[in-house]
C-alpha cells in the first residue's frame, strides 16, 4: 500500500535487495511479499557463490540458483548474478591439484573458465549483470595475496572478466568490493578498470558494496568516490548496502575482546534503538541517498544487503550475536518511518 521504492526510482535507477535462502524458497513469505512490492532488481546472498554452486569439480548444484532466477524472472527484476570470482566461499578443491599440491596456472585459468562458462551460460540473457571478481584489492592499492593472485598475478581480473564475456556477451559484468573509499582502493581500481578497457576487454560497471557504519567513511569521501569510479568510463552499483547502527571494535586490542563488559558495549541495543540514535541512523540514509539521487546518472544500481534486521549479516559480524538494525525493514516485517522519507527525497527537486 502507498508509495513503493520500486515506483519512486523507477526513472532513476533500479532499487534493488539480497535473498536468502527462505526468500529464494518462498517460505519467509512475509519478506518476499515486501521484494515484490518494494524492489525492482535481485542478487543472491548467497547461493550462487562457487562453494555452492560447484561443491565439487565438475559436480554443479543449480537447484537454489535457478529458483532464485525463476523468481527475478517472473517479477520482472533485473537479475544479478554474485559472484564468479572471490577468495572466500570458494570450494576446497578449486586450488589443489591430485597430489594435495597448488594447481598450476594452466589448470588454474582452465578451472576459473569452466567455472564462469558454465554458471554464465546456464543463465544467458536472464542474469543481467555478474560480479565478476570480488574483493581483489586492499585498502592500501596493493592486491589482496589470494590464490588466484599468487598462481596467476594480476592477470586473473582480466582473464575472468574474459571468460564471462564470452559466455554472456550482452551481460553487464562489474568488479565489486569494500572500503571501497579507500583511496589506495580507488586508484588501483580505476588503473585496473582502464587497463582492461584499453585491451578490449569490457567492464560495465563498478560495485561499491557500503556496508557502512554511522561514522565511517564520511559522506565526501564516499561521494568522492563515486565520482572517481565514474571517471573511469564505468557505471557505479551500490551493490550491498546497509548502515549498521552498533559501534565498531575495529581497534579493540584481542585480550579484552571476550570479556562480558566488552561485548555488552558493543551490543547495547537489545531492547531497541534509543531516538536520538535512530535519528542519527536515519539521517545517515537520507545522506547517501541524496548523493545517490544527485549523482544518478552515473549510477546504475542502488542494492541493500537483505531486507529485514533480523535477516542481516551485521547481527554477527564483526561480533557474533549482537541486535543491530541496518536496513530498511524491521524485525516485524514493517517499512521504518526512513521509508517514506526516501521515496520523498525522489520527489524534491
Ligand atoms: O551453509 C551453512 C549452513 O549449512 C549452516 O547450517 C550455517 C550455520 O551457521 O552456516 C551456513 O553458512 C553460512 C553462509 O553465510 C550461508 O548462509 C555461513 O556460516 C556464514 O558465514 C555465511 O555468511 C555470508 C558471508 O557473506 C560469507 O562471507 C553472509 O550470509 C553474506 O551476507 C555475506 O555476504 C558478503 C558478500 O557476499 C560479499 N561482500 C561482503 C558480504 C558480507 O560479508
């Protein structure tokens, strides 16, 4: 009932939320209700990440995917597809060879490519946009020291971005990460973004995936950022977004880390959060979502990570069992009063 975020980007860009497995599923019909209502584009939160959709080599388990997709599909949603290549939640077998030794680059390059041909031709012309590679770079620039980077340098972005191309060629294929504000992040990149450009090797779009706190980063910096990114040539996606409204431990020495009195301090909103934090918390929506409106023709996608708090990875990270309230609907299934207020936003001139 009443104004939708789906209706009030319709003309700006897609609005877009992460689904878990009860809502791929259908069960959690309460919060499917509100994907169809509310938003115009998916992504997976997590089925159709390699560990789950190649277990083991050569043995492909779609069921979840493919549900997933059925769904986008039959709502008329733009479908995005996360993720082909990433470090984390990748299967055990990817990187070793027979004798329990690394895979060489050849069998390497040929693991990533029947890999990303398989998933990205199972979906061709559904799935329109697959997060590529995600997470390769460090906040400093330099390149994270995965696998896939010590067998194959720098060449695997490429390579990957490659075979996805070649699979889907009308598929919008973007390089995704975090801290993505980080200036070290943003040049290498922009430098990595132009580099393939300049070999006809297509990217479409950087993510930018904001999981973000009240405090960090600053809104200049972030909008900083997203105007470098688009200098680029490439559209920029929000990709995964919500605000946690708990402090941060990032800092906290190890030793203290576990006792009662710290982990109370850092889930001190069991029972609700106070109002002049959730006015803080809500501000700081309103602040990104103006510069998203402002800088709308450079993006492509606005994406939260899940729909409802209870839902929300946050609740366990960087502290397992905390009450935080990132996103837009509450533990009851109900829009929060920041709702409106964005769909308002779309409406000033
Ligand atoms: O599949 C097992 C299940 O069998 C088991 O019963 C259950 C018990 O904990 O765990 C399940 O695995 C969980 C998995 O999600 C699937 O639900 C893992 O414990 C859990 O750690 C994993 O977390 C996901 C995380 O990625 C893994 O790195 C989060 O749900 C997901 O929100 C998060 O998403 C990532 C993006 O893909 C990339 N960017 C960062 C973002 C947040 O970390």
């Amino acid at each position: 009932s009443g104004a939708t975020l789906k209706n009030a980007f319709k003309n700006k860009f897609y609005i877009g939320t992460a689904m878990n497995l009860p809502q791929v599923h259908e069960t959690d019909e309460k919060s499917v209700g509100i994907i169809k209502n509310q938003f115009s584009s998916i992504v997976a939160e997590n089925c159709m990440k390699s560990m789950f959709l190649q277990p083991e080599e050569g043995k492909f388990f779609f069921d979840d995917a493919d549900k997933f997709v059925a769904f986008g599909e039959k709502n008329k949603m733009f479908i995005i597809g996360h993720t082909l290549i990433w470090h984390s939640q990748l299967p055990n077998w990817f990187f070793v060879d027979k004798d329990g030794k690394d895979v060489s680059a050849e069998i390497l390059k040929q693991r990533m490519k029947n890999h990303i041909t398989t998933v990205v031709t199972r979906y061709k012309g559904r799935v329109k946009g697959w997060d590529v590679v995600n997470e390769a770079i460090m906040e400093d620039g330099s390149y994270r020291k995965s696998k896939f980077y010590e067998i194959l340098g720098e060449e695997f972005i490429p390579l990957a971005f490659q075979y996805a191309q070649e699979a889907d060629p009308n598929a919008e294929l973007y390089y995704n990460d975090y801290n993505e504000w980080y200036p070290g992040k943003v040049q290498t990149v922009i430098k990595m973004v132009k580099n393939m450009k300049s070999r006809g090797i297509r990217v479409d779009g950087v993510g930018m995936q904001t999981h973000v706190g009240l405090d960090t980063p600053s809104i200049n910096e972030y909008e900083k950022a997203i105007v470098d990114y688009a200098s680029a040539g490439v559209k920029v996606n929000i990709t995964e977004m919500e605000i946690s409204a708990l402090p941060s431990p990032w800092g906290t020495s190890a030793n203290i880390s576990d006792t009662v009195e710290y982990q109370a301090k850092m889930n001190p909103y069991t029972k609700g959060l106070p109002e002049n934090v959730k006015a803080e918390w809500e501000n700081r929506y309103l602040d990104f979502f103006r510069i998203f409106l402002k800088h709308q023709d450079k993006i492509r996608r606005v994406t939260l990570w899940g729909v409802t708090d209870a839902q929300s990875w946050k609740n366990d990270f960087p502290v397992k069992g905390r009450t935080d309230y990132p996103l837009l609907f509450d533990r009851n299934d109900q829009a929060k009063p920041v709702v409106k207020k964005i769909i308002q936003l779309t409406k000033e001139k």
